[in-house]
C-alpha cells in the first residue's frame, strides 16, 4: 500500500497532479482543496489512496490526512464511488462537509452534481458517529493566484469537462462566471461552476 507520494510537481492541473518521485511520474487524481493547497509549489507531499481494480488502477490524492479519511469515509456509504467523493471534496471543503453531517444539512450534499436527496440522507445517516472523529482544523486552504482572464477561465473549463460536464455547458457557465467576477481564481470558479450545473 502507498501512503504518501512526495517528489516534484511535473504537471499540476485543478484535477490530476503528475508527481515526479525518483524517476517516475505518478498521475494522481486530486480534489480542488489539494489544488489550491499544492498550487505555485514545485514539489508536494500527497497522501493516497489507491483504487485496483480489474480494469484500472487509479491513485487518489489528498493535502492532508484529513481529507484522505474523509473521502475514505464517503466511498464507504453505498452509492457514492471514489469519482463522487472526489466531487464533494471539490465542491466543499473537509469542514464544511463535517459540519454539514453532523447538522444534517442535506442542501449542502445535494447541491453536488450526482448527489440525490436519498444519496444525501444515506451519507448524513452512515457518517454522522464517524465524522466527529475527523479532525479538520489541519485542512489545508488557500486560494490559487488569478493569472490572465482567458489562462484561468480556460483551466477552470477543462478541469469541469475532465470532472464529466459537457464542454458546451461549460463554456456557457464559466464566460458567466468570469464576466460578472473577472478577478476569481480557478477554484473559485470552479466552485461556483458546480453549483450552477
């Protein structure tokens, strides 16, 4: 098992870093918390989770420890696979996910994109005595500094279509996004994106 994969950032984009670590170039998929947390580095210490299966063996990494335990915590409900916990991680943060839990507040997990009212309620019931244990004043946050316009607006649209989104949607909701508010980051963007499709 891999606990952590620490090396140079070869190539970061808002939903998969390639680390470099003695040679050999990890492809790691990332949540936009490890994005902005690992943004403007050039090296990176992700902790992973790693996803085998028959046909695939895909690597999962997170910022922090707390992170990884929660998105551990959220492929254990039943219906919510390692792509969905991924979303909600990139749609709220560690905090406000726990917070969200353990009040019960099912408008926060619904308004992520595959998140139903039943997937919601299901994650609220079986996570409720688990998250408490979760530590998430160590979350790592910080807000990616805006380059051009056009650079940042373009990140954002490929990271939405690499998450599943239509590329016509995408160009249509992040132009708005960036119209009304030019100076936003592309997490910032992205963030406001998934609550707009």
């Amino acid at each position: 098992m891999i606990e952590y994969i620490s090396g140079n950032i070869a190539e970061l984009t808002p939903t998969l870093a390639v680390i470099e670590a003695n040679g050999v170039g990890y492809g790691i998929n990332i949540t936009l918390g490890t994005y902005s947390a690992i943004n403007g580095k050039q090296s990176a210490k992700l902790f992973i989770y790693e996803a085998i299966r028959e046909d695939a063996y895909v690597l999962y990494g997170f910022a922090t420890k707390e992170e990884r335990q929660m998105f551990l915590l959220l492929i254990s409900v039943s219906g919510v696979g390692a792509g969905t916990a991924r979303m909600i991680l990139s749609s709220v943060s560690t905090a406000e996910l726990r917070d969200a839990v353990l009040s019960g507040n099912e408008l926060i997990l619904k308004g992520v994109k595959g998140i139903g009212l039943k997937t919601a309620q299901r994650i609220i019931v079986d996570l409720r005595d688990k998250v408490a244990s979760v530590d998430t004043s160590a979350v790592a946050t910080g807000v990616s500094q805006a380059a051009q316009v056009s650079g940042v607006s373009e990140e954002a649209s490929q990271a939405l279509v690499m998450l599943g989104f239509p590329n016509t949607n995408v160009r249509k909701v992040v132009q708005k996004i960036v119209s009304e508010t030019p100076s936003l980051s592309v997490e910032q963007i992205i963030k406001q994106a998934l609550k707009m499709m």
